[in-house]
C-alpha cells in the first residue's frame, strides 16, 4: 500500500494589520483529495515510461529553450 502527499497551498502568518510576512508554512494533501479519484486511479494504470514521457512533453512546453537532456536531468 501506498500513499503520496503533495502541496497544496502555503499559509502565510499576518501582522495585526493584515499583511503577509515570513516564511509560508506547507499544507498537504492527498493527490485524491486535489484531483480527484478518478484521475489518480487513471494515473496509476500508467506504466512509468508513458508518465515520463507526458511529463516530459509537458517540460518542453513550459520551458522551450531547454534541451532534451537538460530536460532528462530535471525530472531525474
């Protein structure tokens, strides 16, 4: 059995006159939670090689200049 966490927001502490300041604190939560079931138990009939290669897809979108390779490294 298996469970993963991930980030979902970060809670800033206020100053008695409403601003943000310091460090945010992490709040986690279940990626079921997040996305809901249906598209957790979709992702985990994938085999791994099809995830890295959408994740990867999805890397070359947000960062165009960057190179296969350097793409490679950041997922590793």
């Amino acid at each position: 059995m298996q469970t993963y966490v991930t980030i979902a927001d970060f809670v800033y502490m206020q100053d008695r006159h409403g601003k943000t300041y310091g460090w945010g604190v992490t709040k986690y939560s279940t990626p079921e939670a997040q996305l809901g079931v249906d598209f957790t138990t979709l992702a985990y009939c994938r085999e791994p090689e099809e995830s890295k290669e959408r994740i990867l897809a999805h890397l070359k979108t947000v960062l165009p200049e960057a190179g296969p390779e350097q793409l490679s490294k950041l997922i590793k």
